[in-house]
C-alpha cells in the first residue's frame, strides 16, 4: 500500500471519530443546560468548547457565549478546523482520494453526513440541532457498521487504527474538562450539578446503562474514572483504545513488516495501563495523568506517521 493512501486512510479515521464525538458532545451539553434544577448555564458550553480545543478559537471569534452560538461554532463554523463539517470535508476528501479502497457502504455514510451540513448556515434552535445531531450519529454509526463488514485488510487497519488512535484522546480530555475546570466555585463536590456533569460524560461515550451495569454504589468520580480509564470491556476507554491501537498495529506490522517505534510505544503505554489503579491515578493527579496521556497519544501518533511513512 502506498504511503499516502495509508495516511488518508488513517485520517478519515480520525475525523469521522472526532465528528461523532463533538456530535455527542454538543447533545450532552444541550441536555445538560436544559436541565431546570441545573445552574449549569455558560459553564457547560464553555467546557464543551474546551474538551475540543475549541476555547480561544471561540473567544477571538468575537461571538457570544449562548448554546445556539456555540453549537454552530462546533458543528458548521469554517473557522473551527475541528467542526464537524471541517471534519467531514477532511474526511470526504480523504475518502475520494482512496475510493477504490473503501467499500461503497463506507464511502456513502461519510458523502451523505457531509451533505447533511454542506449548505447549512445554522443548527436552528434546540429540536432542529438535536436532529440533525441525531442524523450525524447515524451515518457514523453506518460508516462504522460498514467498515466492520470490510475485508480485513490493510485498508480496514489503517481506518480503525485513526478511529482508535482519535478515541483515546477525546476520551482524556473529556475527562480531563469535567474534573479539572467544568465544577463551578463554590459548588459541592457530590452535590446535584456535579451528578449531573458526571451523567453527561456517560452520555457523551454512550455509557450510563454501562456505569450502571458494573457499579452499584451511585454516582462517583473514583467510578467513572475507573469506567473511562481502566476497564478495557467499555468500548470508549483509555484502556480499551490502547489495546485495539496496540492489536492493530501487530495485525498491520504483519502484513506488511513494518514494525517500529509506534509499536513499541503503544505497547509500552498498554502495560502501564494494565498495572495502573485507579486510586493510584487520583492519588497522584488525575489532571497530570490525563494530561502525561494526551501527550504520549500525541508521540504514538507521530510515531505512527513516520513508522508508515506519512509525510
């Protein structure tokens, strides 16, 4: 497989992962904010404006705090370069470019979601946005249903590999904002709006029902963190994003022999992950240990672009 076919491949990964994510993003935070009992108000756009990066291009942009502002800004906005349309142009341009490697399945879910937003100018008020939210979550889910019913060749590794690669990262920083900055000043710890903002976390990965499965002590911190970072059997976990990047790269490295650095970096960060505990890791700063793994994500994905030869 050529260099640059694999890069485009690994790319629409990563961009139709980061566009499902700030779909599920914008909805969390619209329930959020619309919950009567809850003062969440500016500070749960500001937060989902921060878990994507998006907080100074927001603030230069020179708009006003509101949902509606902020939810065109993460989904239509051609400044934002991680909108979801900016994503799923990306992605579409990728995907033209490798077509004959895509199955037809997969190259219509990415054409028809980005064709839900092309001529867009707003996300409309709050029931407009929840559909055409919902309208982007299921071409992404079509998109993976169909990658999943592709050959399992190098084509399909190298989308998945993005996929997880993208996860992983949104994953730590979605946790990373709530514990570190979402909590306003003189809220309580364990109090109605700090439920409530752990609740939306396990919306945004798609793991209420999950958390309630495998805790039965209520609603705590120590719980989702362990849930969103060491149990590999939910699907959205650090852990569980580390062991698929780490599988991946075996299954690609024998097909092709190219075996390198991005091995041995994401098995290294799979060990550490497999002896770590949660107490361990609140003890010691979950902040400074989410933000030690967007960094080593940021190395792994490097990595991965010069071990294929993406440049």
């Amino acid at each position: 497989m050529l260099s640059r076919t694999a890069a485009s491949l690994y790319w629409i990964g990563r961009y139709v992962e980061r566009a499902e994510f700030t779909a599920r993003l914008i909805e969390a935070t619209m329930r959020l904010d619309s919950l009567s009992h809850t003062p969440a108000g500016a500070g749960a756009w500001e937060s989902a404006l921060a878990v994507v990066a998006a907080d100074y291009g927001f603030a230069i942009s020179g708009e006003s705090l509101t949902p509606t502002s902020v939810s065109r800004y993460l989904t239509l906005s051609h400044d934002n370069p991680s909108s979801i349309r900016a994503c799923l142009d990306a992605a579409r341009g990728n995907a033209r470019a490798v077509r004959t490697a895509l199955s037809r399945e997969a190259w219509e879910s990415i054409n028809r979601a980005w064709l839900g937003v092309r001529d867009r100018a707003s996300t409309g008020g709050q029931g407009a946005t929840l559909a055409l939210i919902d309208s982007l979550k299921a071409e992404a889910r079509g998109f993976e249903g169909a990658l999943h019913r592709m050959l399992r060749n190098e084509a399909s590794h190298f989308v998945r590999l993005g996929a997880a690669v993208e996860r992983g990262d949104n994953t730590a920083r979605l946790i990373d904002v709530k514990y570190h900055l979402l909590l306003p000043e003189g809220e309580k710890v364990g109090g109605v709006l700090d439920r409530d903002q752990w609740t939306t976390i396990l919306q945004t990965v798609s793991a209420v029902t999950a958390y309630r499965w495998l805790y039965r002590d209520g609603l705590t911190a120590l719980n989702v963190a362990d849930l969103l970072i060491l149990r590999g059997e939910m699907p959205r976990s650090l852990a569980a994003s580390c062991d698929e990047v780490a599988m991946i790269l075996t299954n690609i490295g024998k097909r092709t022999g190219l075996q390198g650095e991005a091995d041995r970096l994401a098995r290294l960060r799979q060990t550490a992950l497999a002896r770590a505990t949660t107490r361990n890791i609140i003890n010691g700063g979950l902040h400074e240990y989410l933000t030690a793994f967007i960094a080593e994500n940021a190395r792994l994905d490097q990595a991965i672009g010069a071990q294929f030869r993406f440049a």
